[in-house]
C-alpha cells in the first residue's frame, strides 16, 4: 500500500516537473510553437469527452423544470383552445339568433303594421294552461288583447299586462277562439284552443263544409281582434260520421309553439277614416 502511494507521489511530481519545463519553454522560447496546434488537436477531444458527465448532469438537472414548462404550456393552449371553441360557438349562436331574428322580423312583411319584439321569460308548465310570460309591459304600450306573432304564423294574444311583464295565450289555450278562414275556399270557422297539446280544434261544421286535409287557414279579420291574413294552422284531420251531425277537424298551428324563444307584439294600422282627411281646397273659392 505504502509503495503504491510512493509511486503516485513520484508520478506527480515529474508530471508537475514536465508541465513547468513546457510552460517554461512555451512563455520563453519558440521552440513548441509549431507543436501548438498539434496539441490543441489533440486536446479538443479530450476536453469534450470531459464535458460530456457534465452537460448530462446539467440536461438531467434541467429536465424537470422543461417537464414543468411544457405542462404550463401545455395547460395555457388546452384554456386558449376553449376559449377560442366558446368564442365559437357565442359566434355561432349570435349568427343563428340574427337569422331567426331576421326571420322573425320578415313575418310582417306583408303588413304596415307596428311590432316590437318580446323576449319570452317563462313558460307555464301548467298542461291545461298554455301560457306564457314575455319581457314587454304597459310601459312599452302592452294592452290586453294584443295579437303575438312568430316567424311562422300566429301565437296567441296577451290576456294580462303588467308593467314590466305580460302573459300571452297561445292559441292552443282552452280559452282561445280565432277566426279563420281557409285560404282555398274562402270557408269562414272558429278555431278553439284544445288545451292539450299543438291542436286546434274547428267544430260545428256541417258535412258538406268545403274543408280539406291540407288546407291553410288565416286569421279573417272578423270581430276586429286578429288582423286580416296572417297564418294560423294547417288542416290535419276531417272525419265525417253518420252517427254525428257535424264533421270533427283538427289542425296544426303554424307558429313554433314548442320552441318560442322570441315573439312579435303587434300593433295593428289604424285605417284612415274620413274625419283623418283634410278637406280639399275649392279651387274656384280662391
């Protein structure tokens, strides 16, 4: 053991020995300065095989904290991809709402009546009452008997205002009685809420009533609470019976009833009467 130590200790010393007769040389002289190059060759390899357990322990040093780092990363794209998704879909939604918006506005196109437009708040889960709350009240002009259309067709009426708030009964309400006619015959009936269900019912018609399966019927304009022309319901049903004296018809209403979001109040034109016009000026008087 002892020899051994020995050894090493004279190893060192002739190496320290060689190193400081080189460095002597090389700061003194100019006999190792075309050995330099050769050296430096020689000594890169070595110096990067010397590097190597290092860069590896600072890679290893360094992994957990890029682990941490791509997770951040990787958290902060999964928030701005559904960030980007939910902005998509408000888009989305915004765009469906003007078209129904539009489509809704267009169903008055073919009157110079006044609307406003009503937001619903609540329906009544009541299945013998098809009523419903809408956003608009007295404040806004609200009455009592005031027509509510969709897109489609016809709603109902408004059966009570509050000030901010108002109920609106559809057309299928039990309480609900609408003056139609058919668009093909020109046939004048009733059209009574059932109360249950999308169904209109149309009854006291005589068997040989000019009514068919199919055909359309639109608000007549009789007892001045509905205006002339707008669609209410398509015929779906006529069964005549010997046993019954009259015929039994069902329809189906037009408007949306399942999946009102939105709906038109409807201020009807006041038709301009003789005492609206001004008296025409006799030219011969002037």
């Amino acid at each position: 053991m002892t020899y051994g130590i020995g050894r090493s200790r004279t190893r060192f010393v002739v190496l320290a020995l060689l190193s400081l007769v080189l460095m002597g040389l090389d700061t003194y002289t100019d006999s190792l300065k075309q050995t330099r190059p050769i050296v430096g060759l020689i000594v890169v390899p070595v110096h990067l095989v010397a590097m190597i357990p290092g860069l590896i322990l600072a890679r290893a040093n360094s992994l957990p904290l890029d682990v941490v780092r791509l997770q951040q990363d990787y958290q902060a794209l999964k928030e701005n991809r559904l960030l980007l998704n939910s902005r998509l879909q408000r888009l989305e939604a915004i765009e469906a709402e003007n078209d129904r918006l539009r489509s809704l506005l267009s169903a008055t196109g073919y009157t110079p009546d006044e609307v406003l437009l009503a937001e619903v708040v609540q329906v009544n889960v009541d299945p013998y009452s098809r009523t419903l709350l809408i956003n608009r009240g007295t404040v806004e002009g609200v009455y009592e008997g005031q027509v509510a259309l969709d897109a489609n067709g016809l709603l109902g009426q408004v059966v009570r205002s509050g000030v901010f708030r108002s109920t609106v009964a559809l057309i299928t309400d039990s309480t609900q009685a609408i003056p139609v006619m058919s668009v093909r015959s020109g046939l004048h009936v009733l059209a009574y809420g059932t109360g249950q269900g999308n169904a209109l019912t149309l009854p006291f018609l005589e068997p040989t009533a000019n009514l068919r399966e199919g055909d359309v019927l639109v608000t007549s304009g009789l007892g001045q609470r509905f205006p002339r022309g707008y669609p209410v319901a398509r015929v779906t049903r006529v069964v005549s019976s010997l046993e019954e004296s009259f015929l039994r018809v069902t329809a189906l209403p037009l408007a949306q009833l399942d999946s009102i979001s939105e709906l038109l109040l409807l201020w009807p034109a006041k038709p301009v009467v003789p005492s609206d016009i001004p008296p025409k000026e006799d030219p011969s008087s002037g």
